[in-house]
C-alpha cells in the first residue's frame, strides 16, 4: 500500500484506505436516526479535474493545527494528531468527544504547500458530532484552522462533493497541489442499519490568507 507524504497523498491505496475508515466510523454508533445536510449539485465543481482558477495566498511554514472553525455551520474544535493503524487505515478521533476533529499527521499540516487532510464524525448513537452540517457549505464559505506557530490558516471552499464508497475519487481529493489546499471529510450519503453510511462528504478548499 502506498503512503502519504509531506506533501500530498499518493496511490489509490491510501485513497480507498481513509475514504473506507471514514464512511465506517458510524457503522458500530451511528444512530441512523437522523438526516446531515447533503451537498447541492451547484456547490459541486462545474468542470474539469477538479482544479480551480481562483488565486490562493502564498503557502504558510509547516505548523500543527490546533483548533478548526467554520463559521457558516458554528464548527469550533480542537484538533488532534491522526496517525495510520496496523492495517495502514487511518486512525480515528476516539470515542466520546463529538466535538473534536483530526488532521493526519504525516502529511501536510494545513496551510502549507500540499493537500491537508481533515477528518471527524458526523454523529453517534447521542447525536450530531462536529462535521454534521459539513454538506450544508457553500462555495466561498471560509474555514479557519488556528496553527501550533500561533497563526491562522484562512481558507475558502472551492467545492463540497458527496461520493459513494465504491466510487471514491482517491486522485481528485488526495492529490498532490503545488499551493495550499484543504480537505474536510466526513461520512455521508445514505445510511443502511447494517453497514452504515455508504459515502463521504468532502470539502474542498484553498488557502485565501493567514492572520
């Protein structure tokens, strides 16, 4: 199985592996019960591969993320460390906090040159969890993610996307980016009692400034 790297991800393995975590993290504690916004087909891409014309600013140094914001849907949580479990899958927030959100660690922290990777639960078994109202963004809508260094990565959405399991687009969101740019990930679609959810939302965003 391929890896992550510093500076993007690479190979359809490591794509299948998270996106596949991601859509089963609910499976055990989802509730089934209740209804995520899913994203409308105009906040999807309009053409091409997936790359966008607007201007970004200029890549940040590396620096851990702390804490993400995003103000359109009252997203205010702390930010841990995700690594890889035995099976190379990429780890989990525990169990417990529905209101915590995790950044893989070996790969771009967010706000540098690359693609960063974000992640967190939609819900459990007692409700919403952090990333529940992540299908309701918009096209221009900022996140915000407060760094170890102190600063402020300031990013706008470029697109939200949902996809089934079986037709993730492991290229299209883990791709390598020469300037900097954000994925938020959580589980989405429809929702079987079995097998929980079937798909992810996923949000695309570039750097805009920092402060």
């Amino acid at each position: 199985m391929s890896s992550p790297t510093d500076t993007g991800t690479r190979g359809k393995g490591w794509g299948l592996a998270i996106a596949a975590c991601v859509g089963l993290w609910l499976v055990q504690s989802g509730s089934g019960e209740l209804d995520p916004p899913v994203p409308s087909a105009a906040e999807a891409f309009t053409a091409g591969p997936g790359r966008y014309a607007p201007a970004a600013a200029e890549p940040m140094p590396p620096s851990a993320p702390v804490r993400v914001r995003v103000p359109r849907i009252g997203v205010d949580a702390p930010v841990i460390r995700l690594g890889l479990a035995a099976d190379g899958s990429l780890e989990v927030p525990p169990a417990g906090d529905r209101n915590l959100a995790g950044w893989y660690g070996g790969g771009t922290p967010p706000g540098a040159r690359g693609t960063a990777i974000m992640a967190g639960h939609v819900d459990d078994d007692e409700g919403p969890a952090v990333f529940y109202a992540l299908g309701a963004l918009k096209k221009g809508d900022r996140v915000e993610v407060t760094r170890l260094d102190g600063r402020t990565a300031v990013f706008a959405v470029d697109a939200v996307e949902v996809y089934d399991n079986d037709d993730f687009p492991d290229e299209k969101v883990y791709g390598r980016s020469d300037r900097a740019e954000l994925r938020v990930i959580t589980c989405g679609g429809g929702f079987s009692p079995k097998t929980g959810y079937q798909g992810n939302v996923v949000v695309y965003a570039h750097l805009v400034g920092a402060r």
